[in-house]
C-alpha cells in the first residue's frame, strides 16, 4: 500500500517531466504527418496571423509612448465606471484589444498593474473581456480568406463586440469591494513621462522598440500555433481525436447537429485559427451552425491563448481566473448573438 502511495506521489511530482517525454516521444513517432501539419502551422501564422495582428502591434506599442492613456483616462472616466466599474484609463486596453487581437489586451492590463494604472481588481476585470480577436482577424482572415464572404465577417465581429461588452458589465460586480484595497498609493504614471514619451528626438528609438517587441509577441503566437498544430495532427494521427469525437458524438445526434463539427470545435479547443479553419471548410445546409461554432471559438480562444495570456500575467499578481470564466461567457454570448443575428436579420441568413 504504501509503495503504491509512493508510486502514485512519484508520478504527480514528474507530471510535467513524463508528459514532456510523452510529447517528444510522439514528434518521434509521429513524425510523418507532424512534419505536414508544422509547415501548415507555419503557413497559417505567415498568411493568416502576422497580417492580421503585427501592424496592430507595433501601433499599441507606439501609443504606449504618448499620453493617449491620460487622455483616455480624462474622456471615458465618465463611461468606463459605470459600464465596467474600472477607471478611465481602462478604455485604453479595451479600445486597443478590440482593434488588435489577442493577446493585447492581457498584455495591456498586466502592464497597468505593474505600473499601477488601475488596481488589481480593476486589472482582474479588464482581463475578463479586453483580450479579444481583431477586426482584421475576423473580417479579414475568418470572414475573407476563410468564408470567402465579407458580411459573414462583419457579422462575427459585431456579435463578438457584443459578447466582450456584456461580459465587461457582468464583471464589474467582481470584487466591487476590493478597489482601493491593494491601491492606497497614488497612481504612477513615471513610465510616461516627457522622457519616455514619443518626440522627434527618441522617435528612432522608440520606433526600433515597438518593432522589437512586437516581433517578440508575433513569433510567441508563432510557436504556440506551430506546438498546437503539431499536437493536433499527433492526436489525429494516434487516433485519440477520433475517439473523443466518437464519445461526443451522440450528443451531437441528439442535438440535431453535424458530427462532422465535433473534430473541428475540439481542435479549435486547443487552436483557434485551426479550429476555425476546419470548420469554416465544412459543408452544412444549415450553414448558421458553422458561423455560431465560429462565433464561439473566436471568442473562447482556445488553450493556445489562454496560455499565451498566462505567460504574460504570471509575471503579476493578477489571478487568471476572471480571464477563464471571461471566455466561457464571451464564447456564450458570441454565439448566442451570433444564432440572433442570423434569425432576426434576413441579410445574415447564409443557410443553404
């Protein structure tokens, strides 16, 4: 008994160390269909990701260099406290993470909290819905590229708006008490002051810091999406995806919903833009189910970004828990949106 405990301890312990081995064991063994799906993880972020989020990128980085948060801070303090409960300055990662993509807006709240812009639990609920899928991303990529139809994108972006400002509102009840707990200093702006703002003198300077950061983030996004693809295609090719698809499948039946989806949606799980891409390429009559599949997934993110967000928030004391729970909601009211849209407005019924 006791050598089982130990046993049992032993393996907890090396967890991580066994499921890395696992995983470097699989690149071996799979290394016939991984090599195909790396080099389609590569296209998908060279044609699809760095387009679509690295100009918006480098921009975030060059207003973090100006006083555009102060001036947000003065302008929106009026809006952003009652709809959210967070100060003024929070519309800065609201408006930036709506207009970029993931994972700005995370990045955005953690440096607030480690400059102390705004208060843990006000950083905690700007988590919970500013990191967010682009415009460019969604209308382009997804609407353009993926649907080959503009209005389907346009669509996915005004019920994902939707969702990330209905979850901002149910997040300002969290912790409504603990505002100024952590928060008794006064608000530290040295990191934009006159000597670290933007001017024709640093403006080189500041510039060549912006692309380098910016690349930083864009080839983090890289690697996630090549790892995932790389996990995807070992899952399909060890046939473990086919199985979950198999004991999910007769909810699907009774749901009246394609099993064809069920691989795409548990890919998208793990990587949105491969998700997506799968099921943006399934053929279905009833084609509202494959734009409020996508709804989901586009707002949801995946485990890709949920850990992309995590290596930047692990560097704060911000808890992800606002973040988790933000999604699953976002995810919920995108596609609830999503199904609305579609049934109210004759224009974007794309059913076949």
């Amino acid at each position: 008994m006791h050598t089982c405990k130990f046993f049992v301890f032993k393996i907890r312990r090396n967890f991580l160390a066994l499921l890395f081995l696992f995983f470097t064991a699989c690149l071996l063994i799979f290394s016939g269909s991984n090599l195909p799906a790396i080099k389609s993880g590569l296209k998908l972020w060279a044609n699809y990701v760095i387009p679509s989020l690295f100009p918006f990128f480098v921009a975030t980085e060059l207003l973090m260099h100006t006083n555009i948060i102060n001036l947000f801070g003065r302008l929106l303090n009026n809006y952003m406290k009652p709809l959210f409960n967070i100060s003024g300055e929070g519309a800065f990662a609201f408006i930036m993470g709506i207009i970029s993509g993931y994972p700005v807006g995370a990045k955005i709240a953690s440096k607030f909290r480690e400059n102390n812009i705004c208060s843990k639990a006000e950083c905690e609920r700007l988590l919970s819905f500013t990191n967010n899928s682009g415009p460019l991303f969604i209308i382009g990529t997804v609407g353009i590229l993926m649907y080959q139809n503009t209005t389907i994108g346009i669509l996915l972006f005004i019920t994902h708006l939707l969702g990330c400002i209905s979850v901002g509102f149910i997040f300002r009840f969290w912790k409504r008490n603990d505002n100024f707990k952590d928060y008794n200093k006064k608000k530290n702006y040295n990191y934009l002051s006159n000597k670290n703002n933007a001017n024709f003198a640093n403006l080189g300077e500041v510039l060549a810091e912006s692309i380098t950061n910016s690349i930083s983030i864009i080839l983090l996004i890289g690697g996630f999406v090549v790892i995932f693809s790389s996990i995807i295609s070992i899952l399909k090719a060890s046939g473990i995806l086919n199985i979950l698809c198999a004991s999910i499948s007769p909810i699907f039946n009774i749901l009246h919903i394609d099993s064809n989806f069920i691989s795409g949606i548990l890919t998208g799980f793990l990587e949105i833009t491969n998700g997506i891409q799968s099921i943006s390429s399934i053929a279905c009559k009833n084609f509202s189910i494959n734009l409020v599949i996508t709804a989901f997934l586009l707002a949801f993110g995946g485990i890709s970004v949920f850990l992309q967000v995590f290596s930047i928030t692990s560097k704060t004391d911000l808890s992800i828990k606002p973040y988790i729970y933000g999604k699953l909601l976002h995810g919920l009211f995108a596609a609830f949106y999503t199904f609305l849209f579609i049934q109210i407005f004759p224009f974007f019924n794309f059913n076949l």
